[in-house]
C-alpha cells in the first residue's frame, strides 16, 4: 500500500500577501515603526511599499532626518497625529508606485493600521478591502 500524501499547511491568500508586506517592512528606516504594504489586483501582487522618506533624501534611521523620530512615545503617543512624520508611508507608496486602473477593487495588505490620512487615500483610490494582522483588519 503507498504511504499518504503528505499535509501541506500552507498560507492563506491573506496570510501569504501579509508576510509579503511584513518583507517589505524590513526595508524601513524609521525609528519609531517599520510598516510594509502590498497591492494585489485581479490575484496578482501589483506594487510594494515601506515607509520611510523620499528617495534621495537621507532617512530617519541613518541621518535623524525625521521631526516625528526624534521624539519619545511620551512626547509623540503612537498613532497620534501624523503630521510631524516626514515620511512617505508605506501605503501611499505601494498605491503610488501601482497603475491607476489597478487600483479600483484591489486589496492592500498592510504590516499594521493605516493613519487616518492613508485611509482617505486608500478610499479615493477605489481600494475595496485593507488586510492587516489580527486584531486589526479594517
């Protein structure tokens, strides 16, 4: 008699595109929060981002470029409000970097939860469904 088929415990949709964005957050340079996104559109991985400042410009980590990062969680709660964060976000360069007809439908996995000002613009973009890990999904 032939031995069985072995079980393969392999990743969810979600749980695959999830550890993706959590790859693309190892590429951050912020000192405060690592954060990676990745756009999928019609089951195809469109676009990656992370955070961190523009290109060109020295980043948070290794030039203290970041008003935000200089302060302690005392001084600056996390998830406050974001407008001290120099930093391009990892969900606004994912949905940046993708082809506008893309956007509409997709789905965008995130390492944590958007700010307020990334959900304006994951909702303007058309963006149907934002995956984060557990508890956060939105």
């Amino acid at each position: 008699m032939p031995a069985p088929a072995p079980v393969l415990n392999r990743l969810s949709w979600d749980e695959y595109y999830l550890a993706g964005a959590a790859w693309a957050a190892t590429r951050a340079d912020c000192t405060r929060a690592q954060v990676g996104a990745v756009l999928v559109s019609r089951d195809h991985r469109v676009s990656v981002g992370y955070n961190g400042l523009p290109a060109g410009i020295p980043g948070c980590a290794s030039a203290g470029n970041c008003p935000r990062g200089r302060l302690s969680a005392d001084e600056c709660a996390p998830d406050s409000n974001y407008a001290n964060c120099a930093a391009n976000h990892a969900e606004y360069n994912a949905i940046t970097r993708a082809r506008p007809e893309d956007l509409p439908g997709a789905t965008l996995y995130v390492t944590r939860r958007p700010c307020p000002q990334c959900i304006t613009l994951i909702r303007s973009a058309g963006i149907a469904r934002v995956v984060t890990p557990p508890p956060f999904n939105v």
